[in-house]
C-alpha cells in the first residue's frame, strides 16, 4: 500500500495532471539540482500574476476556505471539485471539502485554472513528495503550515505567508514534515493549458548521467537533512 500510493502520489505533487506523464522520446534535459532561489516573504517578481494575486488576497482574508473556493470556467465542470485517491492508490475520487480526513493517501488536490497561467491548490498531511522537475517556473504560496523544501541546494524552511520561485527546470521536493496540514496555492506564470506540460521524475532520467547526478544529488541533501532514504522509501504517515 506505501509503495502503491507512493507512486501514485508522485504523480500530482505538485499539480502534476495525469496528461503530462506520458513518456516520449524527447532528449532528457539537465536540471538544475534545486532553484537559485529561496523563500520569501513577498510576491517574486517571477510570479506576478493578477488571477493568482486574486486568490491569495481571498486566501489571505479568509474570504477564501478550502471548502468554498472555486474552480474557473477553464476548467472542466466534472475536474472542479476536490480530489484524491482511494484506498488502492489508483483511482481518483472526491475529497469532501479538501479534508485530508477525507483522504486515504492524506493528500487532495484542486484544479482552479488552465487559462492564462494553470494554477491549482493542495491541502496535504504528513507525507511525501517526489522530487521532479518541468520546464515551466512554478510558484508557490503557503496558505497554511509549515514544513522544509529544497531551495539553493539545502533544505529550507518555508511557512504560512511565503512565496517560493521555483525556476524552470529546476528539482524541487516539498514533503509536508509534520502532522499538521500543509495548504499549497501554486502556479505557473503565463503558462497555459496542463496538455503542454512535460514532467520528469527520476525514473524519466535512467541512462541520461547530468540528470541522474542532479537527481542523486538530491537524494543525497534528502539524507543530509532528514535522514529520509530516496522517495518511495519513506511512510511519513
């Protein structure tokens, strides 16, 4: 069962659609190990964007909840509600309200646009994340909690109120560390449309050394840090 969800996790952490997994025979680019840049308290210039600004100023407020925030007409009316995976790790379905209690892999996620910049939120309790990169920057805001990420090749702390720039590119990892909830809004700046993304996780990068490296790399700060094996090793719940 960790193994099964495990993988199956890995696939949305964070806001990976099942659509952007398919394998194809694309050169495998080098990533950068971690982003050059840290959290902060303030919006990064990167990911000024006035739709993402909009939920956050609601999130800020409380105008927003995890129970009444809304899905845009970009996106599909049966893909707007909450949504995790069942007890067998393999099939989605509703997660009431965004209620991690609601979910046996302990972590939900919400579509929330696809136009003009793809952004969404995620409500998670104590688990991991696989490490992976894309070549679109994603932005981070923290809505609720606290935890680490790797940032500028360590791991960081990050909590309620900070950005995070992640560059294109780059390997990020963001596993929620304690058992209260961790609610991530995310976005990516001025790219639309989830059928034009591209991720890679490790098993992605097999035969290709620079990308290997970065990823074991990882692995290694993971170690350093956490004492956390690589992912798929670890039942943070």
């Amino acid at each position: 069962m960790k193994t099964t969800l495990a993988i199956a996790i890995s696939t949305l952490l964070i806001g990976a659609p099942l659509s952007a997994l398919a394998k194809d025979h694309s050169p495998v680019p080098t990533p950068l190990t971690s982003s050059t840049y840290a959290p902060q308290w303030t919006i990064p210039a990167e990911c000024k964007d006035p739709l993402a600004e909009k939920y956050i100023a609601g999130l800020q407020s409380g105008k927003f909840t995890l129970a009444n925030i809304k899905a845009d007409d970009t996106i599909a009316k049966d893909k707007r509600n909450w949504l995790t995976f069942d007890d067998s790790g393999k099939n989605v379905v509703e997660c009431k309200d965004g209620d991690i209690k609601n979910s046996p892999s302990n972590y939900c996620w919400k579509e929330l646009s696809d136009s003009p910049s793809v952004m969404g939120i995620v409500s998670m309790g104590k688990t991991d994340h696989a490490p992976h990169f894309h070549p679109q920057g994603e932005c981070y805001y923290i809505a609720d909690g606290k935890t680490e990420t790797l940032a500028q090749n360590q791991m960081q702390t990050i909590e309620k109120g900070q950005y995070f720039f992640i560059n294109d590119y780059a390997i990020h990892n963001i596993p929620n560390l304690n058992d209260e909830k961790l609610t991530i809004f995310y976005w990516y700046p001025g790219d639309a449309n989830w059928g034009s993304f591209k991720y890679y996780w490790k098993s992605d990068v097999e035969n290709h050394q620079p990308a290997e490296a970065a990823f074991d790399k990882v692995d290694v700060i993971r170690q350093a840090a956490w004492g956390f094996g690589p992912y798929g090793t670890e039942n943070l719940k």
